[in-house]
C-alpha cells in the first residue's frame, strides 16, 4: 500500500491503515537491525532465516494491534464528535459499524465539523436578525396601536369631563374619537391579513382577466382623492389595449388599490399617477409610477417590511397603517411572482409587478 509523504518525508494526512503500516514497518525494521547486530557481535546464534520470519510475524502482529488501537481510538473520538453536531440520535446500525481504516477518517470529520460550523454561524445570524426583526415589530405595532388609543382616551376625558354639554365641541370630538377608532380597526384588520398570508397557505381563486379592465375600476374608486390635489390618473402611452393575465381578481385588485392609494398620498399637487404594461413573453410587467415626494435609496430595501415608514409623522397623518407594502408582497410571493420599486428622491416612484400571462 502506498503511504502519502511530503517533501519532508513525513506522512502527510495518514489514514489509519496507513498510519499502523507505517509503525509496523519501522518497528519490524527495529528489531530486524537488532537481531542483525546481535548476530554480527555473535551475542546470539540463530539463522538468517529465523530472524527474516521473526522479522516478518512482528510485522504483521503489531501492524494488527496498532491498526485496532487506532480503530478503536478514533471510532470512540469520532462518536463523540458525532454526538454534538448530529440533531439526530444515531442509528443502530451505525453505533456497531466500524471504521474504514483505508479513509482519513480524521480529515473526513474535520471537513464535516467545518461545514456544521457554517451550517451553525448561519443559523445564529438568522436567528439574530429575526431576533431584532421581532424586536423592532413588537416596538412598531405597541406604537401604531398606542397613539389612536391615546387619541381615543384624550377626547372621551375631555367629554366625560364635561365637554358632552358643549356644543363647541362634542360633535367635533366625537368624530375624531371615531376616526381613530376606524385607524385601530383597519390596522387590526391589516394584521389578521399578514396573519392568515403567513400562518397558512393563502387560497387563490385564479381566473383569466383583463388587467386594464381591473386597472379602470381603481381608477373610478379614487377619481375623487385625486381630483382634490389635482392628480391625473391615466395609462401610459401603448398601455391603451390591456393584457389578459391569469391571477386572483380580487387580490391584484388589492394589489392596485393600495400602490394608487399610495401615489395619490404622496403624489405633488397637480401631478401624475400612471399605470403601464408590458408583455415580457410569459408574464406581464404591471407598473404604477408617480412624479411624487420620491423615497430616497436608504430605505427601498425596507419599503416592504411590516410598520416600516419613511417619514413617519407624515405617514401617520395620512392616514395608513404601515402594512399595505407587506401585504401587496405577501399576495405577489403568494402568486409565486416578483415586485420591485425604483425611485428618486424629489422625481417620483415606480413600482413594477408581474403577472402570468393567459
């Protein structure tokens, strides 16, 4: 059997049946040189083929006892080391199965050890990032619900206190008692939205559409809002005719209600909200871009995550809950398709879909 040697001449990652090779080999050659001087001082008197076949059964015994020794040696190690990184218990069958003596056993269970390490080191910073992702959602939600309660609780004191009798004031309170009870419901709402799209699998009733056809009756629903500051709603130029695509109806319906929602609340005065399409061989490119407020590139990668707002005061006073962009992602992942958002700071945002083409 070949023994692997460096440029030094030491054994160079042995394994264990060529480890006892080679300390057999050393032994037998030992005592060979021995019996040889012994011999040649004439210290003892035997034959040369004594000492040959003496040579040769040393050999071949201690060859056989390092080679159980190390077996055993390293099989009791390499079960320990097994018993930490493995999640499951051993099968019985590999507890009374023995070593390969002809493999590196030990380079095998360094490499495997290694890539348990990166397997451990990933799964750490997973858990931390969802560690923090949980803290910040926790501090999110606590501060959403928070201020339409504290809203809540200031106009019902006022009135119990005796701001009922005031004509002044009553009706003007109570309404906005009212307003903030209709944010609390549709955060609610919101959340049991996430809820259900996380928890479970999200049924789709998919059918052929026409999403211009959904695209116009968004348009009708949020005529007024946009009217009011000026904000023209309208297809890009080639966008005139419409794609069918294949989806839920109700869902990408959803989907544009809320990105035109969006471009209206954060759209400049006079200014223009327009939706495109486009026919990309398997699926269709739906786009809803504006020459609004902008987002600056700092917090597109976060756009989508649950609560996340980039101004949140002005947020707030709009009027939103901080969970439409998670939800619109959530029904796209559901869909098995993609969502992007492009935008510039003072020029506006684009956001871009697809869906499968009929």
């Amino acid at each position: 059997m070949a023994i692997n040697l460096n440029s030094r001449g030491n054994l160079k990652n042995p394994t264990p049946r060529e480890l006892a090779l080679y300390a057999s080999t050393l032994i037998a050659i030992f005592v060979l040189l021995l019996l040889l001087i012994f011999k040649f001082l004439g210290k003892i008197q035997v034959h040369w083929a004594f000492i040959l076949i003496l040579s040769v059964i040393l050999f071949f015994v201690s060859y056989y006892i390092i080679a159980q020794v190390l077996e055993k040696y390293i099989y009791r190690k390499v079960k320990l080391i097994y018993k930490t990184i493995r999640t499951a218990k051993m099968e019985p069958q590999d507890k009374s199965s023995r070593v390969d003596l002809g493999k590196d056993i030990i380079d095998e269970v360094e490499k495997e050890v290694e890539t348990w390490a990166l397997t451990q080191t990933k799964e750490i910073d997973e858990l931390k990032k969802l560690a923090e992702y949980r803290r910040d959602f926790m501090g999110d939600i606590s501060h959403e619900l928070k201020t339409p309660i504290f809203n809540i609780q200031g106009y019902l004191h006022t009135l119990l206190d005796g701001g009922i009798h005031d004509d002044s004031i009553n009706v003007q309170y109570l309404t906005k008692a009212a307003k903030n009870v209709e944010r609390l419901h549709n955060i609610v709402q919101d959340l049991e939205s996430i809820s259900v799209m996380e928890s479970s699998v999200l049924e789709l009733d998919i059918e052929e559409f026409n999403i211009k056809d959904i695209t116009e009756l968004v348009f009708e629903e949020f005529y007024i809002k946009a009217k009011e500051k000026g904000i023209s709603l309208q297809f890009k130029s080639g966008a005139e005719k419409g794609f069918k695509v294949l989806a839920d109806k109700e869902k990408i319906s959803q989907i544009l209600v809320n990105l035109v929602s969006n471009s209206i609340k954060y759209g400049k005065k006079e200014g223009l909200t327009q939706v495109s399409f486009y026919d990309m061989d398997k699926v269709i490119l739906v786009e809803v871009a504006d020459n609004g407020i902008g987002i600056s590139e700092e917090h597109l990668s976060r756009l989508f995550d649950r609560f996340y707002r980039v101004d949140k005061s002005r947020s707030r006073q709009k009027g939103g809950t901080g969970l439409g962009l998670a939800i619109v992602k959530h029904i796209i992942e559901v869909h098995q398709q993609s969502i992007n958002v492009r935008s510039t700071l003072g020029r506006g945002s684009t956001f871009g879909f697809t869906l499968d083409k009929a």
